[in-house]
C-alpha cells in the first residue's frame, strides 16, 4: 500500500540511485548494506513496481523508477524544506521578509543583500514591492510592508525608525533626439519649462496636491520608474532619474546630460536613501541579516 510509504524508504532510494549501488548508497547513508536492500525490497512490494534491475553487476533504474525518483526527489526537498521553516519558527524567524523599495534606490544592492540573507535563511519567502515617493512609507505604515527603503527627506513619520544607508544621484537628462539635446549649455530654468517634463505620481495618499522636482507646467505624469525612463529615452520629454539606472545609456549617447546649475551642480543632487521599519515592529532575524547586507552593499 502506498499509504504504507516511509520518508526513510524515500531516501534510501534516493541515495541509492544517486551513487549507484546498494553499497555506495549504504556508505552515504551510514547503514548496513543489508538495511538498505531491505527498504527498498519493502518500498518496491508497497509500489507494486520493480525500482532497479539487478541483473547487472551494478543496479539499474527501471523505467518505472526513474519516473518515480522525480517524485521523490520533489518530496524531499518539500519535507527538508518544511522542516527548515518550523525550524525557523522555533527560532523565531519570519516566515516571509515583505520588502518595500524606493524606485530611485539601485536595486542591484537590494539582489545582493537578498541573495546574503536567503543564504542563512532558505526557507524565508520574499514579496518585494517598488514604489515611488510616499509608497515605501505608506506601506510601513499600512503595515503591508515589515523593512522599507526610503529616498529623500520628504516621506518621514514618527511611527517609522530610519537608518541611514548611502547617498542616491540623480540627475536632469533628455534623450538624444530631444530639442534640449542639441541647446547649448548653460540651460536656464525658462528652457526646461518650455518642454514636457516627464515626472513619477506618488501612489500614496500621504501629499494631496503636492508636487516634488515639478519645474515645468507641461507634465505627464506617469506611476513607474521603467515608464518614465522609456520615456525619456524616446524623446517624449526631459526628467530627472537615478544616474545608476541611465549611466550605460549616457556613455553610449542615448541620453544627455541637461546642465542647469538649478538642479544642483552639474545638474545632480544627491539624497539620502534610509532603511525604515516600524518603530512597534522591529525586525526579526531574516530581517536583520537583509539589513546588514544591505549597508555592507551600500558601502562597497
């Protein structure tokens, strides 16, 4: 009977298929050789199906068990999963890191530190979000999210603790084919304001009617960082975005730096990108090691 299955009998057949006799596998195992030809006669007899040919000096998989070793293979790796996770119970690790990211912050560092933490806790699951403007501080607050990263000095609660990490560029760029390409420098506020400026809407409902970086009157508003780029790159209008994510499209010519000594020098700004959670919810373990990562990332 199926139902008559054991864990043990799934690994032994397991091993055994993997290093390719009864012997290896009882070596892998640390079993007698005896114990492991008895498990997998006994999982045979409850499958009603030969698992290996030993006709041969060696043991063969039979069509028959090399159908079933994926099966098997699969329902390992659930159960070592599973008992990792309640391992991770025990200890009080999350059981999910909700991430909420600033569309400004170089997402490259966000994967490294991801990639740190799933290292120590496999089992943890990972929802990870990118906003804009309030977004990152609206969903901390919402409590949709556990860790934030935010950009800027306008999204502050007191609810919300914040760590300073590294400081985020942007700066002011048109792409090759836009009318501001081809004006000679230096480029007044007056010029910018007589093309469409290409600006992120905040998702949030933390700041009705207000604007941020908005120079000109003619605007369209878009709700992702790709769009914007896109955009831009097209020639549709100007804008300000991060220089980590237009630096190849610079070196190569598709985008032009606008240099207008109003938006900072050389038209950059720099601001300050912070790690945020709730002040009533501090981060358990998975967290903590993503945080660490993150601010080893920023550093390098």
């Amino acid at each position: 009977m199926i139902d008559a299955l054991t864990l043990d009998q799934m690994r032994v057949f397991a091993a055994v298929a993997e290093t390719g006799s009864f012997r290896a596998g009882a070596g892998r195992l640390r079993r007698a050789q005896s114990a492991v030809s008895h498990a997998i006669a006994r999982m045979e007899g409850e499958l009603g199906v030969a698992l290996f040919d030993r006709g041969g000096h060696r043991p063969v998989l039979t069509h028959e068990g090399q159908a079933l070793l994926s099966n098997v293979r699969d329902i390992l790796l659930r159960v070592d999963a599973m008992r990792a996770r309640a391992r991770g119970m025990g200890e009080g690790v999350e059981l999910e890191l909700a991430l909420v990211v600033d569309t400004l912050f170089p997402i490259a560092w966000v994967a490294q530190a991801l990639n740190a933490m799933r290292s120590r806790y496999p089992a943890v699951a990972v929802r990870l979000a990118v906003e804009p403007l309030g977004g990152p501080l609206s969903g901390l607050l919402d409590r949709r999210y556990g860790v934030g990263i935010t950009v800027g000095e306008h999204f502050r609660s007191p609810k919300i603790a914040m760590q300073a990490l590294a400081a985020v560029e942007v700066v002011a760029v048109a792409g090759a084919s836009h009318p501001l390409a081809a004006t000679a420098p230096p480029l007044q506020m007056a010029d910018l304001a007589g093309h469409l400026q290409i600006v992120l809407a905040d998702p949030s409902s933390l700041t009705p009617g207000q604007d941020f970086g908005v120079l000109s009157p003619q605007t369209c508003r878009v709700n992702t960082q790709d769009t914007k780029h896109q955009l831009i790159l097209a020639g549709v209008g100007w804008g300000r975005l991060p220089a980590w994510q237009v630096e190849r499209d610079l070196a190569e010519g598709r985008l032009v730096r606008l240099a207008v000594s109003a938006l900072g020098r050389d038209s950059s700004l720099a601001s300050e990108a912070y790690l945020a959670h709730r002040v009533d919810a501090p981060p358990g373990p998975a967290a903590r090691a993503f945080c660490q990562a993150l601010a080893a990332a920023a550093k390098r």
